[in-house]
C-alpha cells in the first residue's frame, strides 16, 4: 500500500514530486469510462490490411530520422508497413496511393504489400523529423530494398 500521509516534495531537480495514491479498481474504472464519455476520440488510424495468412511473420519496429532537406531513395519493404510520425513532417507517396501527401506529427499512412515508396523526404529543410516505421513480413525476409 502507498503512504497517503507523505507530502508532496521537491526532488534534486527541483520537479514537484506527488506521492502515488491508491485507487480502489472500481473507482478507477468509473473514472476512467466519465474521461472517455466526456472527451470521445476516434481511432488515429484505420485502414484495411492485407488478406495474408501471419504464419512465420513477424513485426520488426524500427525509428526512422530524417535531417532537414532529407530525401530518402525510392524503395520497397517485404510485407506491409504501417508508419507512426513522432516528430516533424514528412512528404511520402506510396504506388497505388494516388499523389504525394504531408503527414504530421501524431498521423499514420500505410505501405501494402508490393508497394514502392516513391517519395519518402523530410518537409522541411530546417527542422528534423522522425518515424516510428513497424514493418510485418516473414521471418528472415529483407525488410527494405531499392526501388
């Protein structure tokens, strides 16, 4: 059990820092259901995936830094790619995806299986931009080849 009677305290950083305080389950359920009731979000990303069977697959995550004015060569990955932007803007055009779209900060997009990534470039060309890339193919297939 937590100590209820521990003040709030200053650490060596000088950050306020707040003793953890028990919730009973029950009272961290309801107030957990009145947040989602009160501010409903949608999902952040839906899209169709491919009618592939998993069986010997595997996910592989991978950080992605682009430098301002990054521009990446045109490429293809085994299996599908769904990509996460944690920092920046990025400019993309995936084959069969129609033209070339901004993604920002907190947005996904998705490459299927067979699609070359044609445009892959930083927005902008003074500040940097990073992706969270998670890339599902077979086993012991190369993830990422040239275009």
């Amino acid at each position: 059990m937590f100590d209820r009677s521990e003040p709030p305290r200053r650490t060596g950083r000088g950050r306020l820092y707040t003793p953890p305080t028990l919730v009973p389950p029950s009272m961290a359920r309801q107030t957990a259901a009145s947040a989602a009731s009160t501010n409903p979000r949608g999902p952040v990303f839906q899209h169709d995936l491919p009618n592939v069977t998993l069986e010997d697959w595997e996910v592989t995550v991978n950080y992605v830094d682009y430098a301002p004015g990054r521009v990446g060569a045109p490429h293809r990955h085994a299996g599908f790619v769904l990509v996460y932007v944690l920092e920046g803007a990025v400019i993309a055009k995936i084959s069969g995806q129609g033209e070339e779209r901004t993604y920002t900060v907190g947005q996904m997009f998705y490459e299927q299986p067979g699609a070359t990534h044609e445009v892959s470039k930083n927005a902008s060309q003074t500040q940097p931009a990073r992706l969270l890339a998670m890339i599902f193919a077979k086993k012991g297939s190369t993830l990422t080849t040239p275009a």
